[in-house]
C-alpha cells in the first residue's frame, strides 16, 4: 500500500515540477535540482 501512494506521490511531484519548470523555461540548475530530488525517491 505505501509503495503505491510512494509511487503515485512521486508522479505527482515531477509533473508538477516538471510544468513549473516549463513555465519558466529551461534553467540548467533548476533542471539538476529536479533531477536530484528524483533520485532520491
């Protein structure tokens, strides 16, 4: 059950990430910064 709401938590996060970086356009330290918190999930 927590692996599912873990997974489904996460998608939620890197979409919303992701359209907020799309907003400001590409931002190379943005871009690492989300990548980062990616690898950490």
């Amino acid at each position: 059950m927590e692996n599912i709401i873990g997974q489904t938590a996460h998608q939620l996060f890197t979409n919303i990430l992701g359209m907020l970086i799309n907003q400001k356009g590409p931002n190379h330290i943005e871009f690492s910064f989300t990548l980062s918190l990616c690898t950490l999930w």
